[in-house]
C-alpha cells in the first residue's frame, strides 16, 4: 500500500471547536500511526463567508494542539479554475444542466405534504428544469469574478442523478459503494452502497463561487493524493456524490474513515457559533491539549 496521506479540511467561516479538535486530531494521529503524512488544507471555496481572522484562528488552534503539517497549505480561492475546469467536463459528459429556479419557485413544489428530503434535510429538488439538452449557450462559471451578482443571475448548475449514476455505474461495470474503514451512523462499516440517489440533482456549479463544496472537495483530495478521507460522520451520506463524482471525472478512490461526532449536553452537534466549547476560547481558559485530549476520548498515538 502506498504511503498513507490524510487531511483536515476545515472551511475558514467560524471559530474551530472541540469538535473539530477531536476530527483535525484524528487524521493527524491516523496518518502519524502508520508513519504518514498528514495535510492540513482549508476549504474557503465559499469566498462569501471566509473570512481571514478565521484562518489565522485555524493555524493558531492547530498548533496549539500540538499539530504539524507540511507548507504550502492548499487554499481552494486559487484553485477556482480547476473547479470550473471540472464542470464543463461534466457538461461535456451530459451530466451538468443549468437551473434558473428561484427559490420560490421551489417552494411551491416542494412545500408539499410528504415531498422528500435528502439527507442533510432539504427537499429534494423538483427536476424543473431538467434536461437532456447539452446547454449551448451557457457554460458553467461564464460570469465568474463578478461579485456582488447582477441580474439576470447566471444558472446554478445541477447534476442529472439518475443519469450521471446510470453512466458512473457503466463505467464501473458495477453499482457505486466505497470503502468505510471508520463507521457510519447506523454502523456501516467496509464496503457501503453509495446511495446518491436520495439527494436528488444536487447543485454542482454555484451562482456566486462558480464550484461547490462537492467538486472541490475531490479534486483536492485527488491532487493532494489523500488515501484516507478521515471526517466527521455528518459527511457520511455525501461521500455518496463525492463517488460519484471521482467515478465520472476518473479520479482516484481513496478509503474513507469517518469518525463519531462530538456531541453538545443535549447530544447536538457542535456548531461553529458553539461558543463555549471554541478552541479559543477553552485556550484562554486554562485548558490544555492533554486535557482536551482526555476529555474527547483522543489519546495520543503511541
Ligand atoms: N470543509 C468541510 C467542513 O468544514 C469538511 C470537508 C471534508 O472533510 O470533506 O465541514
């Protein structure tokens, strides 16, 4: 097997917290334990909501807890044009349309008593302006840059599921799963089904920051050569479409290990506006790293 790389990704629009201790902590000492590489990498695709005060806090928690990684860190706002790169191949492949759905317009479909949710909870997108047309006007990310938005809005792009899924499993010659080595929520463990069909024609190419989360997240795991996905379980179910994904822009597949979640009193999970459990704030406190350690459960490898 080759030499082990593993990442933590966080996205630069709040403080970190314990929970993101206890994922940055888990993919350090994942790769450290098998003589690996551990890649720190921050995902500010979403140009709207990162902000550099957070990324400076992401450094600072990080070594404070004692972690190290190699330089340069991979941002993803350079990177745009790869992304983009990605989704006309998309389009190429028929797979990628353009959605001029308002909001609204959604809501009057899907408001309906009974309609689906995906996993993360919002309702399936309705199919409204799906096609099988390769759009010749519009190409993804056509009016990127330009910010804040003018009207007309540039499409949303979405991918057809069913056929992006029918032309995936082509290819495959077998139906989509991947490799957990961690659990899932309901204690998946080794070869998982990839359910993509439950989200739906997910939105690939955004209005304002030209890729998603989705496509970013696997070309940087493929360019960074990640073989161990170490995250959170809230992310369990969208490895579904990041399969898919490395399935049609022929990617390569690494293993995935998604960890249980830190969890609030009440068994919530820890959101960026957690306050009392910021890193920042615990540091300022008087807690150490051994004792956060102690406290999530994470000891240090061996
Ligand atoms: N950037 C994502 C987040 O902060 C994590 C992405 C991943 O680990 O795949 O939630």
């Amino acid at each position: 097997m080759s030499r082990i790389i593993t990442r933590f990704a966080p996205s630069p629009n709040g403080w970190l917290h314990a929970g993101h201790a206890f994922s940055a902590l888990f993919a350090h000492d994942f790769a450290q334990r098998q003589g690996g590489t551990f890649l720190l990498r921050i995902e500010d695709i979403d140009f709207t909501r990162a902000r550099p005060e957070y990324v400076q806090g992401i450094f600072d928690d990080l070594r404070w807890l004692g972690l190290h990684w190699p330089q340069p860190v991979r941002f993803q706002q350079p990177h745009v044009a790869t992304y983009c790169r990605a989704l006309r191949e998309l389009q190429r492949l028929g797979v990628l349309y353009p959605c001029h759905c308002t909001r609204r317009r959604l809501r009057q479909k899907t408001d309906a008593p009974g309609w689906p949710h995906d996993p993360d909870g919002a309702p399936v997108y309705p199919g409204l302006c799906r096609t099988d047309a390769v759009a010749k006007d519009d190409a993804p990310c056509a009016r990127l840059g330009e910010w804040p938005l003018r009207e007309p809005l540039p499409p949303a792009w979405r991918l057809n599921m069913h056929k992006a899924l029918v032309l995936a499993e082509r290819r495959l010659g077998r139906s989509l799963s991947w490799h957990e080595e961690g659990t899932g929520p309901a204690g998946e463990q080794g070869t998982v089904h990839a359910n993509a069909e439950r989200w739906g024609d997910v939105i690939l190419g955004r209005r304002d920051i030209g890729a998603s989360y989705h496509v970013a997240v696997v070309i940087d795991d493929a360019l960074q050569g990640i073989t161990h996905v170490t995250r959170g379980q809230d992310l369990f179910h969208a490895t579904a479409i990041h399969r898919l994904l490395q399935v049609l822009l022929e990617l390569p597949e690494p293993i995935y290990v998604h960890h249980r979640l830190i969890t609030d009193e009440e068994g919530r999970k820890l959101s960026k506006s957690a306050g009392d459990t910021a890193l920042r704030h615990l540091r300022a406190n008087g807690m150490t790293p051994e004792h956060l350690r102690q406290l999530l459960g994470a000891s240090p490898p061996s």
